[in-house]
C-alpha cells in the first residue's frame, strides 16, 4: 500500500448551526480538521496508508481529535502527546454577497509549543513515499518553521517527494515574514500548490487580468504564474486551483497542472457551496492520490479538481468520497441524480 505522511495542526472547529450568525447563535457543532489533516482523512478515504503527524495534549479532547482521524483509517500512531490545549477555530458560513467569517482561538496549543524531538522523522519516514505540509505549519511560529525544514532535509535524503500547499494566512503571519520562511522551504519542494492569492501573497508573483473580486479568470495569466513559480523554485509541479466567486453559495471551480513545460486545465464547475472549508486540502489530497498512483497529468487534474468539487457539497472539514465517487464525476456524470 502506498504510504504518505502529512504534518500540521488539527482544531476543534466550532460552528453555529445552519446559516446564523455567531451572534445569533446559542449553541455551536463540535467537529475537528485543520489543512493536512483534512489531506490525510481524504488519502485514507481513497484506500492509501494515511500517517499523520501533529502535537495534541494527552487529556480528552485531545484523543477526541486523534480519535476523529482514526476512525477515517489515518495512522496517528506518530502523533506526539503533550502540551495543554487543541487550537480552536471559529467558524461562521457566509450566504449568497455575505462572506464566511474565521476566527481562531489557537495560542498555547500544544503544536505552536512542538520542540524538534518531538518528532523521529526517521521513524516516521519508514517506507513513505510522499510527504505534504502546508504554510499554515510554519506560520504557527519560528520553532515550526525549522521543524519543517528538518522534515523536509530527512524526506530529502529519503529520495521522498514532497508537496506544498502555500496557504498564506494573513491572521498568522505577514506577507514578509511568510516570504522569508517559505522561501528556503520551497527549495525542497517538488510539488507546489497554490490558489489565486497564495503566490501574489507570499512570493508576489500575480495572474494578469484577473480580478478575484468579480471572479474573472485569465487562464494565461496562470500559466505565468506557474512558469515563474517553477522556475524560481525549480518545481517538477505547479497545481493552481482556480475559484470564480459569484457569491459566496455559488462559484467556478477548475484547476491547472504545469509540468514539463505544458499547462494541464481541468473541466469547469458551477459549485452551489454546501461547505467551502476544506476545499483547497480535498484538491491537494485529489492531487497527491493521482500522482502516487501514476496518473498523466490531464487525468491527474481532472481527478484533483472533481475530489474538490464534491467536497464543496460535504458538511465538515473533512472530504467524505470515494475513488470510484470521483472519478464518476471526473469523466463527466455531473447531474446529481439518485444513485439506486
């Protein structure tokens, strides 16, 4: 079985019901996720051995967060114990011009306190073949940014692949402090993820006439952005995940692959939102399945971008679909029809 390892934050992700307001709210949905643990509950989904690595604290909502990804399939059994506290995040789901809104509550949990030996990359690296993390991990504090690169340093001298997702948080980190960290991260990198503000934000690096705020797309212009992405970093792989935000209910979901040269574009989705949250992570898992099991590059992108679309339809953090479900969607049943 093909393993992959992902490393990151899990929070307890505290939502009101439906579509209120947290100040309408009185009572809040308990669930957990976070950016690379969303990445391996969907890898375990897709039937690859899962392993993920983080920091929680031994007490119960600490194993209730473990106890969540186990019950997906992921390996936890790396996850180092200690430290007082989950991270929390907020969230309230934006409707039709109304946006969603996050709010974190993460200082003092027990990864943002993670020391380098709390963590045996040698062990966990045993028989990977893939390793992912995002720029959310770094952005949780300087002793991050140097846990990740060790990981990368030991993935490297395993001949691993590695893939990235830049993530840029602006609640976390500034756009320098994001550049300076990223920038020696990315020089182990074979695979780069990114949406259509991450390389603008962090590296500066901008898709020409394109306006997120009206949504307008110019495939062109990412195709630079890709080209300059590779040839500063010298990635295998750019993945540029395009959103056509018409509200916040309803967008245009599609995907580019640049490799070797060529640039790879998906087919286009008109997403009505059930739950945005987790969208980019259900990409990069999408991504990361197709390439470990040896899809070309148009089949690769077509498979990453149908996993995100439907993901877009879940409640929760977490992608709760199968292969055969994607791939289904993938080669072109998109009618939602009532499978008897």
């Amino acid at each position: 079985m093909k393993r992959v390892v992902t490393f990151g934050e899990i929070m307890l992700r505290l939502a009101p019901e439906g579509y209120y307001r947290f100040v309408q709210a009185d009572k809040f949905g308990a669930t957990y996720g976070g950016g690379e643990a969303n990445v391996a509950v969907s890898l375990a989904n897709y039937g690859l051995d899962a392993r993920y690595i983080t920091k929680l604290p031994e007490h119960e909502i600490g194993q209730a967060a473990v106890n969540s990804l186990r019950k997906h399939g992921v390996d936890t059994s790396y996850i180092a114990r200690g430290g007082s506290r989950v991270g929390i995040y907020f969230l309230e789901k934006g409707a039709s011009q109304r946006a969603s809104k996050v709010i974190y509550d993460r200082d003092g949990s027990s990864i943002k306190d993670a020391k380098a030996e709390d963590f045996d990359w040698d062990r966990i690296f045993e028989g990977v073949e893939w390793f992912h993390f995002t720029g959310i991990t770094p952005a949780l504090g300087k002793n991050l940014v140097e846990i990740c690169i060790e990981a990368c340093k030991k993935a490297k001298e395993k001949n691993i692949t590695i893939s990235c997702d830049l993530n840029y948080r602006k609640k976390l980190w500034t756009k320098q402090e994001a550049r300076e960290a990223m920038t020696e991260l990315c020089q182990y990198v074979d695979v780069c993820i990114a949406n259509e503000e991450d390389a603008s934000d962090v590296f500066g690096i901008a898709a020409e006439n394109t306006d997120l705020t009206s949504g307008k797309v110019n495939h062109e212009g990412y195709i630079s952005v890709a080209q300059q992405l590779a040839q500063k970093f010298q990635f295998k792989k750019v993945a540029i995940t395009l959103r056509e935000s018409i509200s916040a209910n309803d967008n245009g979901w599609s995907a580019m692959l640049y490799e070797d040269g060529k640039s790879y574009f998906s087919k286009k989705y008109m997403v009505h939102i059930v739950d945005r949250v987790g969208g980019g992570d259900s990409f990069g898992a999408g991504l990361i399945y197709s390439q470990v099991m040896g899809y070309g590059p148009q089949e690769s992108i077509e498979f990453a971008a149908a996993a995100s679309c439907l993901k877009h339809t879940i409640e929760g953090d977490f992608n709760m679909v199968s292969v055969d479900e994607v791939k289904k969607l993938a080669e072109g049943d998109g009618s939602g029809r009532v499978q008897r």
